[in-house]
C-alpha cells in the first residue's frame, strides 16, 4: 500500500512541474519572449495545457480572473500541496 502512496506521491510532484511549466510557457508567450510559430515550441504548449486545464477549468469557473490576472495555477498549486501533505502526514504514517 505504501507503494501506491509513492506512486501518487511521485505523480503529484510530477503534476507540479508541468503547472509550473505551463506558467511559465504562458509568460514567454504572452511576453513574445517565444512564438508558438515555432513547431516545437507550439507542440510543448499544446501538451503542457492538455494536461493542466482539465483541473484548471472548474477552478476558473467558480474564480473570475481578478485584474486580469488569471489566480487559478495558484489555487491549484495550493491544492496540490494540501493534497501531497495530507499523503504524507496522515495517511502514509498509518498504513501498515
């Protein structure tokens, strides 16, 4: 059982850095730092959000962007942590 908790453990810090990076991408885009012109560059941020609006999604349904900036990635990340300690702290110490 421990090993599964790894395994979702190992996931949500993989999760995490693909937000990070879809965060960051999405700067270098919005600041024409890259262009999505660029085949690669299009295919990493077509990937990249893929994975990441499904949980982003309902996140932007129920918080409107606020100033134009979009909170969602930092609601998520907060969530992600809460999800990993809660792993960590409750659930892995008690299984046997």
């Amino acid at each position: 059982m421990r090993a599964i908790l790894e395994v979702v453990i190992l996931l949500l810090d993989l999760y995490w850095w693909v937000l990070l990076a879809m965060i960051v991408l999405s700067w270098l885009i919005s600041f024409k730092v890259i262009n999505t012109a660029n085949q690669f560059v299009a295919t990493v941020h077509r990937v990249v959000t893929a994975l990441t609006e499904p949980l982003l999604k309902p996140i932007r349904r129920v918080v409107p962007a606020v100033g134009g900036m979009d909170l969602s990635p930092i609601i998520l990340f907060v969530g992600l942590y809460f999800a990993r300690r809660v792993i960590i702290l409750y659930i892995y110490p008690n299984v046997f």
